[in-house]
C-alpha cells in the first residue's frame, strides 16, 4: 500500500470525509493554527531535524519521511497556499539540511533523507484566478526541488475541492 500523508486547510464538514478513508493514509489538518516559523535555525543547529517550537507541526514534520506522497490541500491565495497550510510546511524547514546546491540556476536545500515523498497539491476556490495559478505551478515545482521529490503534480478546482478527487 502507498502510505500517503494529507495535509489540509478544509472546514470540517468537507474534512470529515479524508478521516475514513484507510489505514495507510494520515491526515493532519492544518487548524488549529501552528505557530510559524521564526527563523532560529533551532531546527539544525540544537535539534537536528526537529523543530525546536513544541506544537503541532512537529508531528507532520515527524511523518514526513515514512511517506511515499503527501497531499496538500490548500485555498488558492495570492497564489500559494493558505496562511495555516503555509505554516506547516514552513514549520518543516528541518527535513533538509542547512546547506545549498544550485539546480537549474536556482538554490536549493541539501536533502537530509535518501528518498523524498512524491508531493501532489490540490488548489480550490481558483475560479478566474488564472495568474494566481501559474505562480502557484511555480511554487509547487519549486517545493518539490527543495523536498527532493521526483514527482510533484498541482490540481486546481474551481469550488471546492472534491474528495473523491484527491484520494485517486
């Protein structure tokens, strides 16, 4: 079984439906907010791999790893994810190293595991958005460097996003 980690910005009533799907797929949910991150560095330098803030966000970042995909399901804003999805992936700055490369002309984080997760980004309410969108393509292959994941697919839906679509 593919064992997929969701992260998600939905309001309960549509979330409901991703905590009964199965047992390899976990869900984390992105409120309560997390506290973002502040930029110590505590995360390479006193605790190598972990956040040094104690909350939440330090179980996705646990998980991230042991995953063959993480989804992130996200409300189009300003072309990139929502404020508390954003957080959380901030929050998981430590899954790399402190150090750079240069990919294509850009710099990028030094990975810290031998295999990254396959990442796939659903993007809703992105109805006449359409530059809103290429910047967020642009983010998303741009995570993808810096996770060192080899596959990164975006889907955009116009409304809200349905779940039977994230969970192919």
């Amino acid at each position: 079984m593919v064992k997929r980690l969701i992260l998600h910005d939905l309001p309960p009533q549509m979330a409901d439906k991703l905590y009964t799907y199965d047992k390899d797929t976990t869900v984390f949910c992105a409120y309560p907010a997390v506290r973002h991150c502040v930029g110590c560095f505590g995360c390479w330098i006193k605790t190598p791999g972990q956040c040094v803030i104690t909350d939440r966000a330090r179980e996705f970042c646990d998980m991230m790893p042991r995953q063959d995909e993480v989804i992130i399901i996200s409300k189009l804003t300003f072309g990139g994810l929502s404020p508390d999805v954003k957080a959380v992936l901030d929050r998981s700055i430590g899954y790399m190293l402190p150090f750079f490369r240069i990919i294509k002309g850009e710099m990028h984080h030094v990975q810290r595991f031998a295999s990254s997760p396959a990442l796939t980004y659903h993007f809703y309410q992105t109805a006449g958005k359409s530059a809103q969108k290429e910047t967020a393509q642009k983010l998303a292959a741009a995570n993808a460097l810096n996770f060192g994941s080899s596959k990164v697919m975006v889907r955009f839906h116009e409304d809200d996003v349905l779940i039977s679509e994230v969970l192919l």
